[in-house]
C-alpha cells in the first residue's frame, strides 16, 4: 500500500476564507455572531456553499442547513476520508469557532 502525497495548504487562501467568513455576523469589538437558523447563519452558509461549489464538491443541505460537501475519489474502492466542523457560533464566538475546520477541510 501507497501512502498519499501530503497535501499541501494555500496559507493565504485559508486565511482570507477565515477573514472573510468573519465578516458575516461579524461584532464591533472583533467577534462572531452566527447563531444556528439565524440570517448570519443561513448567510455564513449560502458564502461556504458557494466556495464548496467554486471548488467543485458536490454540495447538499438538509432540512435544518446542515452541508455535507463531498469530491468523489478517483477509485471507488477506495475509503473516504471525512472532516467537519460548523460555521455557527456561541453568542460571543470568535472568528475561529468552527470556522478553521470547515475551511480546513476545503483547503485538503
């Protein structure tokens, strides 16, 4: 057995997908506030859909806005390899809660 190249980041796109994803529901003094099946929700979701999208994943919501993005391998014998996260917030969240393992997982 093979092991898979490393994969490699584009630090700067991370960074300005975190940044912007910040801006959504984003407080004065520098905080996050998405709350679940808010508008800044639903918005922070329509934004990481689109991205899911622009990257070619297939994208899927569920009745409560849950999105699952999934790129097929290229050997359907293969085993998937899963990563999640969320993209809403604590009432005081910060910019990260959630956010770097939902970008993170785009970015592999």
């Amino acid at each position: 057995m093979s092991l898979a190249p490393t994969p490699r980041i584009d630090a700067e796109r991370l960074w300005k997908s975190l940044m912007d994803l910040a801006q959504v529901g984003a407080t004065p003094k520098g905080g996050v506030r998405r709350i679940a099946l808010t508008d800044q929700d639903r918005a922070g979701r329509d934004l990481v859909t689109q991205w899911f999208r622009e990257a070619g994943l297939q994208v899927r919501v569920d009745e409560v806005g849950n999105v699952f993005a999934r790129r097929p391998g290229t050997d359907p014998a293969a085993r998937a390899v899963a990563t999640g996260s969320h993209i809403d917030t604590q009432p005081s969240g910060g910019k990260f809660d959630g956010n770097f393992g939902v970008m993170a997982g785009l970015e592999v």
